[in-house]
C-alpha cells in the first residue's frame, strides 16, 4: 500500500470515528434530555409518601372529629394515639429512600402534632415528698398467686390501696395478706380499698350496664356486680372522697368494631357521681380500661385531672403487663396537687400497679 492510500484509510478510518463518536455524543444528549424532562426533581417525587405524611399529622391533630358512628373508630384511634408516632421513623425513611423533599419537609406536621399532644410526657415531672400516697391495681380475677400479690402491695408502704377484680375466693386471702399493713379496709363486690388511716361513708357505686352485650365473667366470679365504690378517707388535713371503680372491657370486635357499649355508659355514671360530690378534694382510682384521651372519659377528665399528665414520668403504660402498650389504669384527682406518679413492679397479674403521691 502506498502512502496515499494509507493516509486516505487512516483519513477515513478517522472520519468514521469521528462520526461514530458525533452519534454517540447525539445519543447521550438526548437520553440525558429525556431523564430531565421525565425523572421528577426532589420536590416532586413520592407524592404519595407525601400525601400519607399529612395525613398522619391531620389524624393525629384532629382525632376528635373521628366520628364513632362506624365501629367506633375515633375511639379506637384515640386509645392506640401515641403509638401513631411510631410511623414517623417509618416515614422518613422512606422519603430518604426516595431522595424526596417534599415528604421531608410534609413530615413537620406529624413530628409537631405528636410533640404537641405527648411531648410533656417525656420529661419527669415529679417533685419530692407528698401527704399522701395512694395506687390501684387490677388483681387478676385469674391471678394464680394472690397471696404473691398482696404482699407485694404491702411492701410497696403506699398510704391507701386500691383493688379490682377481687374474686370471693381471692378475697380472704387478700384481706389476711394485706391486714397488718392496712387495719381498715372495704370490699364492695370486685372492688375494695385499703386504708392506713379510717373510712367512713362507704357504699356501692352502681356503674354496671346489665343489658345483653354487658361485659360479663364466668358467674362463679360475679364479675357483674358492685364494680366500684366510694368511702371517705380521714386525713390529718380532712376528709378525702376516694372512688374506686373497675370499669365494663373494652373489645375489638369484626362485627361491632371498637366495642366499648358497656365501659362507655359505665364511664358516664362514674362521671355523674363524681359531680355530685360535695367534697373539695376527691381521688378517683381504677381500670377504667381506657385511656384518657378517649372521648368516652369527657365526663370525668373534665372534672377530674390526671395524675400522670401533672406529675408523672414517661407513658406509664399499665397493660399488658408482660409489654405495656396502653395506660388503662388511671388516678384522677380533683382539690389536691400530684407530686409524683409512677408504676410499681410485676405482682403476677396482667396489669401493673400504678401509685401516686398528693398534697394538700
């Protein structure tokens, strides 16, 4: 070949590649052109993340306005509402997942809500000492060691105790256990009080709903009678009003929903006595199988204060009590002032003990 001819093919060889590099080049542009128009920036992407994320924050800012005409569902969301805060994590990873801005920034609005509603629950607000110390604890209709349980609650030097789902067959042995520590003490069908200091005025509290779907146990344990019961403590600063009350079982039902029917009229009950009560300083302790943000309770939360959102630490979940996930048992107060709240240790039963200390 002469040198012509090789410098025409290393001419057009070049050319070709040149070509070949021009269209690859025309190509790249375009593929990059299209990724711009079609591929939505960080603000537009996981719109839905987005849209899910407001919606939490307006479930949780709105949740009164849940109506309960379908399966009761604005009760049922007010009970698990702290736990709503746990799809914020969820959430978030999923908008970093997705690079998306805007969920990011959408993720404001439950973050503010939760913190809102339960931040002050975060911190501890107890303050030292108190004049009087006062816990309630459901039992366990089917604790198999109440004796177990009975002394754990005399240990526990509380100044006045409360009881529910005491059984006619557990009764004796908690009034054994517990009457060295206590020398007063009332039992009102499942429910009873022990005292420290005297009672008087006690009677019966009828709290029961006796209709078809009431909440009922086997017979043998009269779970259905004289669930609650008011006395008046005597203090060295005067009378205290205590009521103490187990309310009806709340149930998750695929027919009925969220059913509450009979803790629900039970709740209004309590809360018609607690307003007839003449005496400026009362104290309400029970499983009242609810939480107090439900909207069952208005009746009661708003004469009655809890003693957990003024003085406690933390949640102070109460059930179950192998991993507490609700706060069901509850001590409102009304004409005295929460120093502390807190829950006492496992005593074999499905429910924890939960105390509290009160001046005057």
């Amino acid at each position: 070949m002469t040198q012509v001819d090789t410098a025409e093919a290393e001419t057009g060889q070049g050319g070709a590649d040149r070509r070949e590099t021009g269209a690859g080049t025309w190509r790249a542009r375009v593929r990059r052109a299209a990724r711009a128009v079609f591929r939505p920036g960080p603000w537009k992407r996981g719109p839905l993340l987005a849209a899910l994320t407001l919606l939490l924050g307006l479930v949780m800012l709105l949740h009164a306005k849940i109506p309960n005409r379908i399966g009761n569902l604005g009760s049922l969301a007010e009970t698990f509402l702290p736990w709503f805060g746990l799809f914020v994590p969820v959430l978030l990873a999923g908008a970093l997942w997705r690079r998306s801005a805007s969920a990011v920034v959408a993720l404001l609005l439950p973050v503010l809500v939760w913190l809102h509603l339960f931040g002050g629950l975060l911190s501890d607000k107890s303050h030292p000492g108190s004049d009087l110390t006062v816990a309630t604890h459901n039992v366990n209709a089917d604790n198999p060691d109440p004796a177990r349980t009975a002394r754990d609650l005399a240990a526990s030097g509380v100044d006045v105790l409360a009881l529910e789902e005491i059984t006619p067959q557990a009764k004796p042995l908690y009034e054994k256990e517990l009457a060295k520590a206590y020398p007063y003490h009332t039992v009102q069908g499942t429910v009873g009080l022990w005292s420290k200091l005297p009672l008087s005025d006690t009677r019966p509290i009828d709290i029961v709903d006796y209709g078809p779907l009431a909440d009922t146990k086997p017979l043998d344990k009269k779970m259905v009678t004289n669930r609650a019961l008011r006395t008046t403590v005597a203090t060295d600063r005067g009378p205290l009003a205590v009521y103490v009350a187990h309310l009806g079982s709340a149930r998750v039902n695929p027919r009925a929903g969220f059913w509450t029917a009979s803790r629900d009229r039970g709740a209004q009950a309590l809360g018609e006595a607690v307003a007839a009560e003449r005496n400026e300083r009362v104290v309400l302790l029970g499983d009242l199988n609810g939480t107090m943000d439900d909207r069952a309770f208005a009746g009661i939360t708003a004469r009655l204060r809890s003693v957990q959102d003024v003085a406690g630490k933390g949640f102070g979940f109460t059930w179950p009590a192998t991993f507490p996930m609700l706060r069901i048992d509850q001590i409102l107060v009304r004409g005295v002032t929460p120093e502390s709240s807190w829950t006492l240790p496992d005593t074999g039963s499905d429910h924890l003990p939960v105390a509290a200390g009160i001046s005057w």
